[in-house]
C-alpha cells in the first residue's frame, strides 16, 4: 500500500516538473515568448436553423474582425453546445476564431464589440470569450 502510495506521489511530481506547455514567467521554450491569446466561439443558428451562411459570416470577419486585428486571426469550423436562457440543450455549428494578441492598449475593447456587434447583426444570445497566456513563435 505504501508503495503504491509513493508511486503516485512520485508520477504526480514528474508530472508537474515537466509541464512546458503552461505559459509563465520564464516558462516559454527559446524561440517562443509569452503573449496573451484569445478565442471567440460564435454560434450560427439562428432559431433553430442555421442563419449566419458561410457568405454572412465572410462578411462579417471582413467588416469586424480584420479591421480591429488585421495582424491576423485563424477560423476553425466548430460544433457548439450550450443552455439557453429558456434552460433548452442548444446545438449548433460554430465557428471559433483565435487571435494572438499584442498586448497594445484597448484590445479588450475591441473583443468587446466584435461580439456585440455579431450578436446585434445575428440575433445571437452570447459569443464566448477565452482569453489566456501561451507560448507562441511565428
């Protein structure tokens, strides 16, 4: 029992000591630096169909998004799932979109009203926001 006790304390420890993947003060691999990053996730049905066409959505990155973070940004297809604010399962496809940012000022704000703007256009009820450090190199 013991020693199966000891075994896992000491995997546990390994573990931690060789985690690299988290950002940190001092933790990113050379040639990586530590920049905060951001993920929006925007839901496309409209009722229950979907109502932000792949045409819509286009238009959208290119009249909010690209102009508030024209560094660059990647799009992933996505499938979603959330409860409403009725309490309903709510399934959908989505698309998640994923920017590295510059750490300038006001780039809050500007995530802000990206998904203001896509829930005003689409009649959408949120858009999820993650925001959190990582290593990254270009």
């Amino acid at each position: 029992m013991r020693l199966a006790a000891l075994t896992s304390l000491l995997m546990l420890s390994a573990c931690v000591s060789i985690d690299t993947d988290v950002a940190g003060p001092g933790l990113c691999p050379a040639g990586l630096v530590e920049r905060a990053t951001a993920e929006l996730y925007f839901g496309r049905n409209v009722g229950e169909t979907v109502g932000v066409t792949e045409e819509a959505w286009t238009a959208f990155v290119d009249s909010e998004v690209t102009p508030r973070f024209p560094d660059g940004l990647t799009v992933i297809d996505a499938a979603g799932q959330w409860r409403g604010g009725d309490g309903k399962i709510v399934r959908e496809p989505a698309k998640a979109v994923m920017i590295v940012l510059s750490g300038e000022d006001g780039e809050t704000a500007k995530l802000d009203a990206i998904r203001a703007a896509y829930k005003a256009r689409f009649r959408q009820e949120s858009v999820m926001l993650v925001q959190r450090e990582a290593c990254v190199g270009f």
